[in-house]
C-alpha cells in the first residue's frame, strides 16, 4: 500500500487540478463578461438604461418610470423584451 502511494505522490501534475479549474472559471467568466457587454451594445440605449438601473443598482420599476417619464408598465415591457433579445444573443454566441 504504501509503494502505491508513493507511486501516485510521484505523477502528481505539476499544476494542480485546483489551479486548472480556477483558470478554466476565469477565463470562462472573462467570455461571459464579454458577451455580455456585446449582447448590450445590441439593445436601444433606452432599453439598455432601464436593464441597468433595474439589475445593476435595483431601482424599482416605479422609480425608473418617474426617473425616465415613462409609464410603469412600459419599463416593464422593455424589461421583458430586453431581456429576451439577451437571451437570444446569449444562446446564439453560446453554441
């Protein structure tokens, strides 16, 4: 048992997997990050206002309207068909 595990403490990868995977989620993040700032270059600047008021720094509805002098449901609509056109650019660039 122990010459096995000598063995094993011998081809141990130079780089461990731990090392490999924070790399792998790195550079996995830079892409999505990337994409993202593409995918928001796609929407209207209006559109891309009222994503970023809501997501980034969770301002409600209600006060994005009065922010914007647009009713409450149309920043709600806008939400939604912003957010579809992301996810369609999303899984486009994903695949």
């Amino acid at each position: 048992m122990n010459a096995a595990i000598d063995l094993v403490r011998r081809r141990r990868p130079e780089t461990p997997v731990v090392d490999q995977v924070a790399r792998t989620s790195e550079e996995k993040r830079i892409e999505d990050v990337d994409l993202l700032r593409r995918a928001l270059a796609t929407v209207s600047p209006l559109d891309r206002e009222i994503l970023l008021a809501r997501e980034l720094e969770g301002i409600g509805d209600e006060a994005i309207a009065e922010r914007l002098g647009l009713t409450v449901t149309s920043v709600r609509v806008r939400v939604h068909r912003a957010r579809k056109k992301l996810r369609a650019r999303f899984l486009r660039e994903k695949s």
